[in-house]
C-alpha cells in the first residue's frame, strides 16, 4: 500500500476562493464605501468634509473677505416691475464692489469678493456685476429637493455645493465683512436673521448689514412694531441700515465702515 504524500501541493482547481472577501463591504476602504461614508455614524465626516473642501479652494484663491448678497432667487433680468429693476441692481452694486473693493487683485490677497448662495435671480445679478468687471465671485450652492444649479456667472472654481444648510452657512457668515440684503422670501430672511442675531448675540464680528430697496423692507417687516412690543431693543436696530439702490448701497457700507478683513 502506497502513503500518500503530504508535500504534495494543493492543485489550483482544489484552492477555496476568496471571492466572498473581496466582495465583502467590510474589505472595502473606508474612502471609497459608499454605504459606509454616507451612513448615519459618519454624518460628522461629512460636516468636516464639506467645510474643508471649500475651505482649501478659498485659500487657495486667497479669499479674505466677502460681501454677501441675498436675494430672491425669482428676480429675472427681463422681469417686469420691481423684480427687473432689483436684477439691475444687485449687478450694479456687485460691480461698484468688486472694483472699489479690493476684489481685483493680480497677486495678492482679494477682498469684499461677491459672494452669493449660486443660484439664479438676485444671486445671479450679484455674481454677473462681478464678472463683467474682472473679478472673482463665490457660489454657495446647496442640495434641494428640486435640485438648484449654478447660475453662470459665479467663478467655476470657486462654485460649490453643499448638502448641509448649516455647513453653507457658517461659509457663508465666516469671511463676511458685509451682508447686502436685497428683496427676498423665506430663504433670504432665514439668512438675513441668522447673520442679524450672530450679531446681536456677539457671536459674530461687527459687520455692516445693508437693507437693500428701503421701501420693500420697511413694507414687508415692521421692525419699530418689534421695538414697541419689546421682543428687540431701539439699540438693535442699528445692527443694520437701509438703502434705496446699488450705488445708494456701497455708499451706505462706506459710510459705516466696510474694511478689508
């Protein structure tokens, strides 16, 4: 009787596969599951990246200040009435800006460059009076359910997208030496009373805040009714201040003091 020998080598077709663990999610890097980087448990991740990506092309671009600009998103440049005639001039006040501003600089550092949520209407306006004088704009675009895209104005490389409002947000608010608040809806007063209560509450810089189209605002939100019924101080009401166009609002953010951040 012949023993078998035990040094014989395991043919190929006799190997057990591995497919199973290479398949396996658990063996995939972390970086490239999907499932695993869009999970509950790695939301905090998602917060960090999002800051950081926009964060890294900034610097790059060596952004240190903005002006925002809010606005309605249903302003079309041939609209009629009030809505063409805030279009206009949300891109004229975007262009006096960004060329009085700081924000056309060949080598150094840019400062009070546009800044807007990327989408159309005002944001556009804004966006395209920077470009039409040479200067770099932002786009903070966000994630909706109808999905926003860009307008094309706002500098590509400096165009983003967020899934998170918050995240937006603080990119938003974190370089703003100035807020300009043309007519809006919801979103734009969402924005505008976050930016004004950072302020009141000292959590943010001081910073001027420019009500742009006095008539609209002092038609739509009567502040002194909040001063009389004691929700908000008569001192809260110089958080901000009003003008009547976009020449009447960079004069107004020079006359209260935009400075280069």
């Amino acid at each position: 009787m012949s023993v078998p020998d035990e040094k014989k080598p395991v043919s190929m077709t006799e190997r057990r596969s591995n497919r199973l663990q290479m398949e396996s999610p658990s063996f995939r890097l972390p970086a490239l599951d999907k499932d695993f980087v869009l999970g509950d448990s790695t939301r905090g991740l998602r917060f960090a990246l999002e800051y950081q990506k926009a964060e890294d092309a900034l610097r790059a671009a060596k952004i240190r200040s903005t002006i925002v600009v809010f606005g309605s998103a249903r302003c079309a440049e041939d609209s009629p009435g009030d809505h063409g005639r805030w279009y206009q001039e949300a891109r004229t006040f975007a262009a006096q800006a960004s060329r009085e501003g700081g924000a056309i600089d060949g080598n150094g550092d840019r400062h009070n460059v546009i800044a807007t949520g990327g989408g159309p209407g005002i944001m556009e306006a804004a966006n395209r009076g920077a470009t039409e004088v040479g200067a770099p704009s932002i786009g903070f675009n966000i994630t909706l359910p109808h999905e926003q895209e860009p307008n094309a104005w706002s500098s590509p490389e400096l165009t983003f997208r967020f899934h998170y409002f918050s995240v937006r947000k603080f990119h938003l608010a974190m370089r703003a030496a100035a807020l300009v608040v043309f007519p809006g809806g919801f979103g734009t007063c969402d924005e505008m009373f976050e930016i004004l209560t950072l302020r009141q509450t000292g959590k943010m810089n001081p910073l001027p805040v420019v009500l742009a189209m006095r008539e609209y605002w002092q038609g739509v939100i009567n502040f002194e009714a909040m001063v009389k019924a004691g929700v908000i101080d008569r001192a809260d009401l110089d958080l901000f201040s009003f003008a009547d166009d976009g020449a009447g609002v960079w004069r107004e953010l020079q006359r209260v003091g935009l400075r280069r951040r």
